[in-house]
C-alpha cells in the first residue's frame, strides 16, 4: 500500500474529528472532514457498524477522489439486546416525540434501564473504523475495537460526547466522561481501532 498522508474523513463530527485527529497526529496524517468540501452524509442504511462504516468511506471517496476513512461507532447494551447499537447516535430521535441529540440520547437510555440492576448493566462502546484507498477500492482496510464498561445510573463527568457520561470504566473507576482525553485516546474502543488501522499502513 502507498503511504498516505491526506485523508477525508466521512463525519460532519466535530467532538469526533478531535478525537480521530489527536490519535493520528504522530504518523503526520492530515484528516480533512468532509464538510471542508461540501459533502453531505451518506445515507447509513446497513444492518451492521461495518456495512455502515464501508458506505460512509465509499460515499466521501466518491466525492472528494481522495482516500477516506470512516468510523462507525456505537454502544450496545447486553441488558436491552444490544440497542442502541447501529441507532446509538439517533437513538431517542427513532421516535419523532423526541429530540435526536446527546441528552435525549442518555435520557432515554436511562429511561429503559431504571428497572435493570447494577449487576446486569454491562454494555460496550464498539467502533468499526475503514479505509478505503479510492471509491471502489475492492479490499477496504477493516479495523474494529471494543471497550467493556458498564452503565451508571446517572450522569458523571464534562469531557467526551455522546453516552461518554453514563459509561463507567472499570481499569479507572470512573465515568468515560471523567477521563482526561490523552487518557481516553490510548484505550477507548475508537483508539483501540485506530491502533490496528496505524499498524496496518505503511511508513
């Protein structure tokens, strides 16, 4: 594989285009989002984070002509058969009496798992990262990585996004929210992906 050294990431996130660039910044990777060249988001209509993650990627190398990469991420919950999964990022806004942002999100979430015990709380971030090199690129670099925690029964901590404030981690005792980000970058389910993705390409 050529070295690269631009890439159009297919996200319009800005909390998450931090995060990705932060971790790829020692290899001297320059993520470009695709908002900087007009790119709407694809339609994310796959059953599954990598069928959604290889769209995503596709679409924005369809677009731009460059390499780009695309993370699907999400949490499951063992306790609700593994939702939000796919729908984590428009989890409360499946129902059109609700908001679709991070609050309604947590709210929600909340809301269906007040019956459930500590015991039984247990959930994982996953995250399905893909590069595709050009759009039809017919083998697609697939990294994933999950992060096992548990869920609070209220929110705790300012850093992070999404259900990052309801997801304890047990190694540091504390909410992924509480978590410094230099902290969060080196274990997180995002960063254990982009650790495979880093040691896939080439120097």
């Amino acid at each position: 594989m050529t070295p690269i050294d631009k890439i159009v990431l297919a996200s319009s996130n800005s909390a998450k285009l931090k995060e990705l660039q932060d971790i790829l910044a020692p290899r001297n990777i320059t993520l470009i989002p695709q908002s900087e060249f007009a790119v709407e988001d694809a339609v994310e209509d796959g059953l599954s984070f990598v069928e959604n993650a290889i769209i995503k990627a596709r679409h924005a190398s369809q677009k731009t002509g460059m390499a780009a990469l695309a993370d699907d991420s999400g949490l499951e919950v063992d306790a609700l058969n593994g939702e939000p999964g796919i729908f984590s990022a428009r989890y409360a806004g499946l129902n059109e009496d609700r908001e679709k942002n991070d609050a309604a999100n947590n709210a929600l979430l909340l809301e269906n798992l007040k019956q459930v015990a500590e015991a039984d709380r247990s959930a994982r971030f996953q995250c399905c990262i893909v590069l595709v090199r050009f759009p039809q690129d017919p083998m697609p670099l697939v990294c994933q990585g999950s992060w096992e925690g548990r869920i609070l029964f209220g929110e705790e901590g300012k850093n992070g996004f999404g259900y990052d404030p309801l997801f304890y981690v047990p190694s540091h005792d504390c909410a992924s929210a509480e978590l410094d980000p230099s902290v969060k970058n080196t274990i997180s389910h995002r960063a254990q992906a982009l650790q495979k993705l880093l040691a896939s390409l080439p120097v």
